[in-house]
C-alpha cells in the first residue's frame, strides 16, 4: 500500500502511535505498582493481625507462669533435673567400674577366686585379695592382667610367691 501523507502528516503518526504505546505502557507498569502496593499492605495487615494474636498468648503464658502453684512446679522440675543430672554421673563412673570388674573377671582363671576389691578413684589404684589353689594359676593370672588393656603398675608383693599351694594373695595395679 502507498502512503500519500504529507512527510509532516506522517511524522506526527508516528509521534501520535509513541505517545499511545508510552501511555499503554504507563498504565500497565502503574496498575502493576498499585497491585503490587495493595499485596504488599495486606500482607503486612496479616503479619501484624498474626503479631497481635502471638502477643496476647505470650501475654496469657506469662500470666500463667505467675501463679504459685506453677512456680511451685517449676521449683520442683529444677530441684528434679538436679537430682537426675547427679544420678546420671553417678551411673556413668559406675559404667567405668562395670567395664573394670569385667576386664579383671575375665583375666581370673579357674579355681582362684577373688576375696575383697579395693579402689582408690582419686589415685586409680584398684587393689585385689583373693585365693589360688596354685602357683601356676597365680602366675597364669599375673600373665592374664599383665595382657588386659588399660591396667599399669601391676604388684604383686614378694612373700606371694615363697608358698606352692593354698596361696592367699594381693595384688595392686593401677587404671
């Protein structure tokens, strides 16, 4: 198609066609904000709604905790973990002395029999007194702790040794 329009005539079209498309464009980026300027206050009309709910049950659980019966409560659950925080100490240097007895019954071999244990926790000293038919066996048992991981220093006194049969023993070592 052929456009006779005067030069002037299609200049000012073409600034005609700009202007609608930039005012289009206006409009359409100006509905964006505004939308996105509403999403934006209802949500913070929510959070604050959502804020104002979590105050007030903060409020009523302060409330709650200021009564006697369940400071009372709380006195008694502190007073509690106390005693279960001891108690769980004390089970775990029992589990130490466990794992001690085991390793020292299992280096006893038959027929001697131990009479009195002695431990010195602040020293880590165990002491043992005990039975042997014979002195092979005693010796079988000072090669057995001699072996067993974790004990050091072992002792056995001197005059252990001079009997053969019916010895009565000590022995002292260390963890």
């Amino acid at each position: 198609m052929i456009n006779l329009l005067p030069p002037e005539h299609k200049e000012e079209l073409k600034e005609e066609e700009s202007l609608k498309l930039a005012l289009t464009l206006g409009i359409i980026i100006l509905a964006f904000l505004v939308s996105l300027i509403l999403i934006l206050f209802s949500i913070k009309i929510s959070l604050l709604a959502d804020l104002d709910v979590q105050e007030s049950y903060i409020e009523q659980e302060q409330e709650r905790l200021k009564i006697p019966e369940m400071q009372e409560l709380r006195a008694k659950i502190q007073e509690n973990n106390l005693i279960l925080s001891k108690l769980e100490a004390f089970y775990q240097d029992q589990s130490d002395l466990i794992l001690l007895l085991e390793k020292i019954s299992r280096a006893f071999p038959e027929k001697i029999y131990l009479t009195s244990f002695n431990l010195k926790s602040q020293t880590s000293q165990v002491s043992l007194t005990g039975f042997s038919p014979t002195c092979e066996m005693l010796l079988q048992f000072k090669g057995n702790l001699e072996k067993t991981e974790g004990l050091k220093e072992i002792v056995f006194p001197s005059d252990t040794w001079f009997q053969d049969t019916n010895i009565n023993f000590l022995v002292s070592f260390k963890i």
